[in-house]
C-alpha cells in the first residue's frame, strides 16, 4: 500500500493530541486527522517508514483543561513478500550440480518451499532446499520440468509462488572429425565435423597457421549447422592443421585434424635410350607429387607391370625404386643387363599415388648385328623356260645393314654380268636373275654388316619342272552315276606345291583319248567325277599339275558303273548337342518349330524328284524307338533341300526320318532324334514327347527286374505309370494324353520277354494267355488313369498302392 494507517479512538469526548517519543521519524510526516467521535488518525507514508517507533497518545478534556489521560501505543511496520533473483527462465548444464535461483525479500522472514511439475519436493540425495535457491544434484536431462518456489510469512499469513522453467543444457561434444583429411590438388574437397549438444551447437572452422575462420576465405564454405566444410578447389596452400570449433550455451569444445593436400603425379622426365644386344640397358623415369608416387614399368599395349626388385621370370630385368617424401619426387629404373632383341620396343612409365596415376611412353632400342635367322626355313627360288627369278635378302639389323651380293665367292658389282642385277643395297636388297643358260642355277649369297657385325645367307635358284606322275588313284564311292576317288600325289618340292589334279575319262570302248572328258580339282577338294551312265565301264588316267605345268598323265584303270537305283541316303546337316543313354539328339533351338537341312545325295542314275520328311513324337523303350503313329507328319519336298517343322509341342523328343526319292523308288532313310526346348507356356502336362521318352528310358530300367511271375507284369505297370513325369501328367483329362500312356505301358510288355517262355513246361500257358494278359494290363491302366485324372496328384507310394487296389 502506499500509507501505513493507525487509527487511535478515545471513549468520551475528548481532545486527542499525539506526542512521539522517539526521534526517529520526522514529525512533518506524520499526518493527523481528528473525527467526529474524537478519535485520531495517524497516516504514514511508506516512504518514512524505517523503523518501529514509539508515540504517547494524551488525552485533554474539553472542560477541564488539567484533567490529563495520558497511554503508550506501539507498532510494527511489515515487509510485503518480494523476489529478488528467481529468472523464470534458467539452464542448468547436464552432468553437472545446479542451483535453480529463488532469492525472496520478506519482512518477517518467509519460509520457502518447492514443486516440481506439481509435487512436492523433499531434500535427499538429489535435491536440497536452500535460502536462495533449489540444489540439484548429477542434473540429468529428466530433470527438465516447471518448477515452483514458493514463499510464505506464517505471522501475516501472505503467501506468494513463483513458476520457473528449467530446461537442461548439455555442452557440444564433437562427435566425428577424421584425424587426417586428404585432399587432391585442384579438386573439390568436402570434409564432416559433426557435433551433438543442446541447444544444437554452431560450428566453425580455424586454419591454425593464419588463425583464421575459414568461414570468411575465399574458396572455403561452412556450413555452421551441420559443420560441412568444403573447398571449391584445392590448393598446395590448404595444407595444415585446421580447428573444429563447436559451441553453444553450454559451452565450447575444440578438435584438431591435418589436412593432407594430394598433389597429382606428373612425370617430368623420361628418355628414349639405346643398348647394345648382350649388355646392360637402363631407362629412368622422374616424377613429382604428393605422397611421393610409386614408379613402374610395362610393355605398351599390356596390363601387366615390372613388379619392384628382381623380376620372377626374368631375373634379367630389375625395377629400382627410389623416393623423396620431403620434396614430392620419386625415380625409378628398369634395369636389363644381358639385354635382347626381344627387349626392343615401347614402355610406358606409370606415375601412381593416391591423387592419380600419369603415363609416359619412352622407346628402348636395342640395336644387334646383322641376322637372318627369319630366312632360314625358306624354300628355294624357283625359274623355268628363262623366266627372271628375284632372289630377295632381308636382313635383320640395328643400325641398319648394307647387303652385298656375290657368286662362287665373287661380288656381283665386280661381275659386271647383264643377267645379274642388284637392286638395293640394304637392309634389304633384291637380285634380280636371268637364266638365260643352266649355270645361273646356282646359290648366290647374301653379306649384310653393320657396325656390330656381320651375317651371312645362301639362297639358291633351282629350274622347277612339272610334277612327277601320281602314285595311286582308288575308287573310294560309286553310284550309278559318280565316282568319288582318293588320290594320292607325287611328292613336291619345298616351294613348288601341287596346285590341282586332273583326270580324263572315256568310255572303255572309246579308243580315242581326244575325245575323253577333262576334270579338274584343288588338293583339298573331294575327288570326284559325276554324270556318268549307269551299268557302264570307264578308263581313267591321272595327272598332277604345279607352277610348271601339268605333269604325265599315269594310274590308267577301268571302272564300271553299277546299275540305276533309288538314291543315295541323304545327310542331315545337323550335328548332336547333346546325348539319351542311348544315342545321340539333335537340340532345336525353338519350342515349336524346327528346320530341318540336308545335303544332296547321289542320284544313281535317275534324277531326285522329292524328298520325303516324316516326323513323331515318340519314346525309346529297351533300345527299340517307338512313335505315336496318330501324331505323326509327313510331308514330301520338293526341289529343295531344307523344310521347316511347324507346331511342334515344347520341350518333346522327335524322331525324323528323310529319304531322298526317284522313279525307281526311295533311298535308305536317314534318321534322328531332335528335342524342342522348353517354351513359355510348356509344363509337364503338355510335354508329350519327353513324357513318353523319359517313361521309356524309366520302363526300359524297369524290365531290367522282371521276374518270372505274373505280378511282376502289374509292378511293371506300376513302375512306369507311378515315374515323376507320368504323375505330372496324370491330371490332364485328354484322350490323347491318356492313349498315349496307356500305349507307353503296353509297348513296355510287347518289348520284353514272356517270363514263361523260358520254362518249357508253361509254353502252353503261354500261348493261350499272354494276349489275354496284355489286353487286360492295357484296359486296367486306360481305367486307372481316368479315374486318377480327376483326382489330386498324392505321393507316389499313395499311387502304387491305388493302381494295385484297382
């Protein structure tokens, strides 16, 4: 309040005057009131009130003025309740004791207590209650809450609170910055310091050498939230220590790391050098950059490079390294001692660290005398009827040869002969020859010298001739109308091959040889002679032909020709990717079609008019192929030698038989397996063919244990029937596919054995029941398997045991 009040009454009239007895107040600041009911009040303002004072109150009658009434009054003057230092906000740090300020000014004295988010808080372990404030002990971020200070004054009764918001602080911990940091000169660079604290703490970076946050540098970014530093592009001079700087309300923390600048590696030095064959050859490379780079070697055009130190298939060839860390450079040297023409060629140098990798290319020339182990192995030149003959020399060398020609120990330039002429003195050099008489059929050599030596070569010019006469020629194949012959030739010198054989051929009674018939072939073609007469005999005679000419004609013989008939079998042009267990399949690349090729065969004598093609799925049972006659396709072609399989089913086996026709009838057939493969849409239910293949394989395997007993027939069944595929195709519900089962199991008792056959005392037995029992093995498995086919597929054992019951 603004004043402080006494109010005094007296209980008769009278005049009340106030006396102070005490000097402490200013008597001017007191105001007196008088009232109706003689009473006094006193009003002091609180800016005057210090202290407690004493005041005597006396009392003056109106009609007697010596009549005196005199008392004592004292006071007290209170203080309200005040806060002093309680922030209604306040932080305390994680981990650390805390005091949550609460300072209050009362007078009495107040008494205080405390409340965290509304309960009562007692002094322990964790907190104690204090004059001027809460002490919290090991704060922890659960000690987050309001809390309430509250202050009381038991003789007044005034009660005040004071709510405060404590939030826990933690200071920044940073929690990933590498020791190192590695960068590569003139590239981008970004590197992570992350540090966790609350408030979240801002980050900067230092640059220890300049003090200075690279914040502010050109070229360098940071991003002060995440602690995301990076350089655009970098530099030699970003080398050194750079600081982590992490802060927040809590505190600060700091952490150093070393940045690395990688300077890329620049080959600066590299020479071509020469040797000399058998001696000691070096080529050095120099490079710079940081680290220092590692120095090797290889071939140009190969991946594999000379490996440090002595080489371990070659312990010629050695790779020296040597480095200077403290100025960024490195050497190495490919050392070859006892070096060879082999070592001759291009190196490439390899300048590697981890910034990058640099090439360099240098030449080693190794230079060796005069060779000519290239001309060793070469044949004779050969010249007739006075043809020019070159005789070329070639010699190997570095530096380069010069070449001198000589005959019978002379020098051709001393000759002077018109016939000899020589062109080129070098590395290669050409002797141009006219043999205008037998003598210049001679060895001429070559001389070819440089500085480190001297080589010498022998070519010889030989007169070439026609080939000698042939040495044998025997009918190998006869048809109607062809003979196909094997020859065997009259021996060749080196250089002068046989180009090409001859025969000329007549009819036996045909004396005359100009009018024979002439054939021709190359040594590696089939020999061959076709459109002869049927039933007719003929003579032959061979030769052989080179360069030369055409050698004598020799090997006369006489050869008849058989009688017309049906062609020759026809070749299928396809080879067997793959083989059954019993003979060779051919594999068609497609589900459902498949072109069939072949060769034309001989006619014998009368022309091909079709060919006829006859394909059926079917199934191999004890080496025997059988087919399923009502799906079978045949088709006859016609001037043609290839036809396309259509509609085929996928993933099913296919016998094909071709045949080549004439007037007098068909050839033998030629005959083979094909597969289709296994389309999209295909599954076990539709693959008919390997349905019927594999239970033949599988009731081929089976019969192998038959027993002399009539069960062993219905085990056979069982077994076949019961196989993984046929199973798989038990719940198709088509005619065919349960005729074709049905005919599997039957084909598999016709093809072995009667067990009785053997005993001759059931021959009989035999005879009068084995139709009977094939007719009812087939009718109980035609009627098993329809019944089976509405039903679910049950295991194996399941399905032995139902086909056995019914």
């Amino acid at each position: 309040v603004d004043n402080f009040v006494i109010k005094i009454k007296a209980k008769k009239e009278a005049t009340l005057a106030l006396a102070r007895t005490s000097n402490n107040h200013h008597s001017s600041a007191i105001n007196t009131q008088r009232s109706l009911n003689y009473a006094v009040i006193l009003v002091f303002p609180v800016a005057v009130v210090i202290s407690v004072g004493r005041h005597r109150i006396r009392r003056k009658s109106d009609k007697t003025v010596g009549d005196l009434l005199s008392e004592k009054l004292s006071y007290v003057i209170l203080v309200a309740i005040t806060w002093t230092n309680a922030p209604e906000n306040q932080y305390p740090i994680l981990g650390e004791v805390y005091v949550v300020k609460c300072e209050v000014k009362a007078d009495p004295n107040p008494t205080i207590d405390w409340l965290r988010n509304g309960d009562q808080i007692r002094t322990g372990d964790k907190y104690v209650v204090q004059t001027h404030g809460l002490l919290i002990r090991d704060v922890q971020e659960s000690d987050d809450g309001i809390y309430t200070c509250r202050a009381a004054v038991i003789e007044t009764g005034e009660l005040l609170e004071r709510t405060i918001r404590v939030e826990v602080y933690s200071r920044p911990v940073i929690t990933y910055l590498p020791i190192t940091l590695e960068a590569t000169e003139g590239q981008p660079f970004a590197a992570n310091c992350t540090a966790t604290g609350k408030p979240k703490p801002e980050i900067s970076w230092i640059k220890d050498a300049a003090q200075q946050n690279v914040a502010n540098a050109d070229r360098f970014n940071v991003n002060p939230l995440t602690g995301l530093l990076t350089i655009n592009a970098v530099t030699q001079d970003d080398y050194g220590t750079y600081t982590c700087i992490a802060k927040n309300d809590a505190g600060v923390v700091d952490q150093k790391t070393k940045l690395n600048v990688l300077v890329r590696p620049s080959i600066y030095e590299m020479y071509n050098v020469t040797g000399v064959s058998h001696k000691e050859i070096a080529l050095t490379c120099r490079a710079k950059g940081r680290p220092a780079p590692e120095i090797t070697f290889r071939h140009w055009g190969t991946e594999d490079e000379f490996a440090a130190g002595v080489q371990v298939d070659d312990d010629r060839i050695v790779l020296e390294q040597h480095f200077d860390e403290d100025r960024g450079e490195s050497s190495g040297t490919l050392r070859i001692s006892r070096s060879m023409r082999s070592d001759d060629g291009l190196y490439q140098c390899l300048a590697r660290n981890k910034g990058d990798t640099d090439y360099k290319t240098g030449h080693i020339t190794i230079e060796f005398p005069p060779d000519f182990t290239h001309m060793k192995d070469l044949p004779p030149i050969f010249s007739w009827d006075e043809r020019k003959a070159n005789l070329s020399c070639l010699a190997m060398g570095i530096p380069n040869a010069t070449i001198e020609w000589r005959w019978s120990g002379k020098p051709i330039k001393e000759i002077l002969d018109k016939n000899l002429q020589q062109v080129g003195n070098g590395p290669r050099s050409d002797l141009i020859v006219h043999p205008v008489a037998r003598h210049y059929y001679s060895v001429y050599k070559c001389v070819a010298t440089n500085i480190h030596g001297v080589a010498e070569q022998d070519i010889q010019l030989k007169e070439a001739r026609v080939p000698e006469l042939i040495a044998a020629a025997i009918p190998k194949q006869l048809t109607a109308t062809t003979i196909t012959f094997d020859i065997r030739g009259p021996p060749a010198e080196l250089g002068l091959p046989i180009t090409a054989f001859a025969v000329q051929y007549k009819e036996a009674l045909n004396p005359d040889w100009s009018t024979a018939l002439n054939r021709t072939w190359s040594p590696e073609s089939p020999y061959i002679v076709e459109s002869l007469k049927p039933q007719t005999s003929y003579n032959f005679r061979f030769a052989a032909r080179n360069a030369v000419g055409l050698g004598s004609w020799g090997v006369n013989l006489q050869q008849s020709t058989p009688r017309r008939s049906a062609p020759e079998e026809p070749k299928p042009l396809h080879s067997p990717v793959q083989n059954d267990q019993e003979e060779p399949v051919v594999v068609s690349p497609y589900s459902d079609h498949f072109e069939l090729r072949w060769s034309v065969p001989a006619d014998n004598g009368e022309p091909i008019d079709f060919y006829q093609v006859k394909y059926c799925p079917g199934v191999k049972m004890a080496g025997t192929w059988h087919e399923l006659e009502n799906q079978c396709v045949s088709v006859d072609v016609v001037e043609s030698t290839a036809y396309e399989m259509s509609h085929l089913s996928g993933n099913t086996y296919y016998r094909i038989e071709l045949r080549a026709h004439n007037v007098i009838g068909f050839s033998s057939p030629a005959s083979i397996i094909m597969k289709t493969t296994r389309g999209e849409s295909d599954s076990a239910n539709n693959n008919l063919g390997t349905l019927l293949y594999t239970a033949g394989l599988n009731s081929a395997a089976a019969s192998s244990t038959i027993h002399s007993t009539h069960t062993n027939y219905i085990t056979l069944l069982i077994t076949t029937i019961t196989s993984t595929t046929i199973i798989a195709a038990i719940t198709t519900k088509t005619t065919t596919t349960v005729m074709a089962i049905a005919t599997t199991a039957c084909l598999t008792l016709l093809n072995n054995p009667y067990p009785y056959s053997a005993a001759g005392s059931l021959k009989d037995y035999t005879k009068h029941h084995q139709q009977r029992l094939f007719i009812l093995n087939t009718f109980v498995l035609i009627i098993t398997v329809r019944r089976m086919s509405s039903l679910q597929l049950q295991p194996q054992r399941q399905q032995q045991q139902s086909f056995m019951g019914l």
